[in-house]
C-alpha cells in the first residue's frame, strides 16, 4: 500500500509536470500569436504598411539585376537593371516622403530594411556611374546609343539628384547629400555634353511627347515620371535641372563661392531657365559680394563679369540697361576675356589642380565643369559679337585669343 501511495505520488508530480509544460507552451503560443497580430496590426494601420514588403521585394530585384548587369551589359540585363533601379527609387522616395508627413515616425528611414535597401542602390548608382563613364567621354557614341542605355543614365539621374538627396536630408547626413548632389550634376552635364546639336530624341509612339529618354517604358510609378518628364526633354531641361541640383547644394552650403559661379552660369546661359532681369540681379549681386564668399575660384569675377555681358541684352525689366551700360558690360567682359585666355580655363575655371577648396568640402567628389561644351560656344559667340560691335571697322574685331580656338 505504502509503494503504491508513493508510485501515486510520483505519477501525479510527472503529471503536473506535464501540465506546467503544456501550459507554459499555451501560454508563449498565445503570446507569439498576439505578439504577431500586434504587428501585423501595426503595420496594417501605420502609414508605412504598404510600403515595407515593397521595400524588400524591390531591394530583391535589383540585386538581381545588378548581379545580372555585372556578369553581362547585353540590352535585356540593361533594361531589367534601369528598371529595378527606378523601381526601388520610387519607393524610397515615397518612403521618405510618409516619413516627412508622419513626424511621428521619422525613425523607421532608419530601420535595418531600409539600410539594406539603401546599400543595394548605392551599390547600383556606383556600378552604373562606373560603366557610364567612358561611354559618355566617347565621341562615336553619341549617335548609337540604345533605349535601355538612356534607361540607366535616367536611372542614376533620378537616385543622384533626387532619391538619395531626399533620403540623406531624411537622416541629417549633409556630406552625403552634397556629394551626391555633385555626382549628379557631372552626370546631368555630361549627358548634356553627347547630345548632337540637333537633338533627335527616339518618342515610343507619335502620340507621346518627344524625350530623350522613354520614361513609360522603364517605370510607371508618378515619382519617375514626374523626374524623368520633366528632365529629359531637351539640353534646356538638363539645364534646369541642373540649376535645380546647384540650389539645394547652395541652401547647404550658402557661402560657398564655387557653388554660386556654377549656378550663375546654369541660370545665365540658357534663357529658357530663369527671366534674364532675375539672372542680371543675382549676378549683380554676386559681384558685390564676391570678397565675402569661401573659396572663391581664381578667374571668379572674370566669369562673373563674362555671364553678365551675355545676359544683360535681354534684360526686359521696366527699367531695361542703357547703351552705355551694355557698352561698360561688354568692355569688362572682354577683358574678363582676356584674363581667361583659353578654352580650359572657360570651362574649368578653377586654378590649378592642387586646389583643394572643393574636395575639402565634399569628400574629393570630381567637381564638374561650369557649363557644358553647347553654353561654351554660345558664350563664346556673344563675346565676339561684343568684341566686334565695340571695335567696329577695326581689322579682325571679331577674333578671341587663340587658346579659345578649341571650343568655339
């Protein structure tokens, strides 16, 4: 009897045992599942639902491209590459763009998906500046350029002047911002550079409007299309969006010389940007200014004065410039001329290359030229007309020194 009470015992400890175990089991079941119906609520309820699990599935995709593209640049890995790259830009941008109006929830740019996605596109932007690069340097392939390759030069145009700018101002990283604002302004002014004088965009149909770059075709999302829309049309919007880029690097960095004469010439030099009478006042006021800037570049008020004279003639405010202003304005520009001297020096008017004032402010990011080779003749061609209406019946009034020959 006595071993059968301790035998009792013994299988009434083992089955409590049992119960404890189960019930604890019940218990973290229970919690897990409420656990995951939080979060699944959460995420059905935050402004960011919908947009998590696209996140991840576009990150995927572009990897694949990429890893694709690296093996093989034939058209279809192209296209698929350009595709994905957009695609997961215009999620970022939306991303960014809920976190800006739910201030609330600003940390989720910071979450451990998104970082990954970020490093996926930066990867690509890298990868496709790379391969870009000396196809845009090549004189023969201005005119054999395929689609799917206009594609990626809108692609990388899209993440450097718009995507990851907005991504980096997110999460305050203003090295990051700027150095990527300047990629895309080389990349802008290099596009700008292959365009043929008569530009000869390839529209899918006849009923779209004429771009450079089909935009439908590589991604249908609004974000791009605004972008692409109205950024590819003609050299006149590559211009404009460079003004863009030059603006928000300026409200970065608002002392900064350099990036004030680059943006005076974006604005000057193609009249289809800003009203010429706002061109002249911001120059104006440039000029006066020009001492209180960092960094100015050596040849700084000679460009100043050039971008002035080639303006100034279609200042149509009320109180438009006299002939004697135009005359004192084309004289400073000629000798603006002079002291420039050479086509290089127009271009790049920065010194010499041991000049470090750009690289110390954004990382050693190659600065771009000021204008493109288009505005250098334009500009060019208005200081001989100045030159020769100022020394009018005077042997050779229209010739410039011989180092511009190579430009003009």
């Amino acid at each position: 009897m006595k071993r059968q009470r301790t035998a009792s015992r013994g299988l009434l400890a083992s089955a409590r045992k049992t119960l404890y175990r189960q019930r604890w089991l019940v218990a973290a079941a229970a919690a897990f599942l409420l656990v995951g119906y939080l979060l699944h609520e959460t995420q059905e309820n935050s402004p960011f639902g919908p947009l998590i699990d696209a996140v991840a599935d576009d990150a995927a995709f572009l990897s694949e491209a990429l890893d694709a593209a690296k093996v093989d640049q034939k058209e279809e890995n192209l296209a698929h590459f350009s595709r994905g790259m957009i695609q997961i830009g215009s999620t970022l941008e939306k991303v960014v763009g809920v976190a800006a109006r739910n201030k609330a929830e600003p940390a989720v740019i910071m979450e451990p998906y998104i970082n990954r996605a970020v490093a996926i596109y930066r990867s690509a932007v890298d990868f496709a500046l790379q391969m870009l690069d000396p196809l845009l340097k090549r004189e023969e392939q201005k005119q054999r350029e395929n689609q799917p390759m206009w594609g990626v030069k809108g692609a990388v145009s899209y993440a450097t002047t718009v995507v990851l700018p907005e991504y980096y101002f997110a999460i305050d990283d203003t090295t990051s911002h700027s150095a990527t604002l300047v990629r895309g302004m080389q990349l802008l002014l290099q596009i700008s550079n292959t365009l043929p004088i008569a530009e000869t965009p390839s529209p899918p149909t006849n009923t779209t409007p004429k771009t450079l770059v089909d935009c439908r075709r590589h991604g249908t999302d609004l974000e791009w299309l605004q972008f692409c829309v109205s950024s590819f049309k003609n050299r006149t919007t590559l211009a404009i969006r460079r003004a863009a880029v030059l603006e928000e690097l300026i409200a970065l960095h608002p002392e900064y010389a350099p990036l004030r004469l680059h943006y005076a010439a974006a604005i000057a030099l193609d009249r289809d940007v800003i009203q010429a009478h706002t061109v002249v006042t911001f120059i104006t006021g440039e000029m006066e200014k020009s001492s209180k800037r960092a960094y100015p570049d050596p040849l700084h008020a000679a460009m100043l004065r050039l971008l002035k004279a080639f303006v100034l003639p279609f200042d149509s405010s009320p109180t438009p410039p006299s002939p004697s202003d135009l005359d004192s304005a084309a004289r400073e520009a000629l000798k603006g001329v002079d002291e420039i001297g050479n086509c290089s020096n127009l271009i790049r008017p920065f010194g010499a290359e041991s000049n470090s004032s750009w690289n110390r402010r954004f990382r050693g990011v190659e600065r771009p030229d000021v204008m493109d080779k288009w505005q250098a003749k334009e500009l060019l061609k208005a200081m001989r007309m100045l030159k020769q209406r100022l020394q009018a019946g005077s042997e050779g009034s229209d010739i410039l020194p011989a180092g511009f020959a190579e430009c003009s």
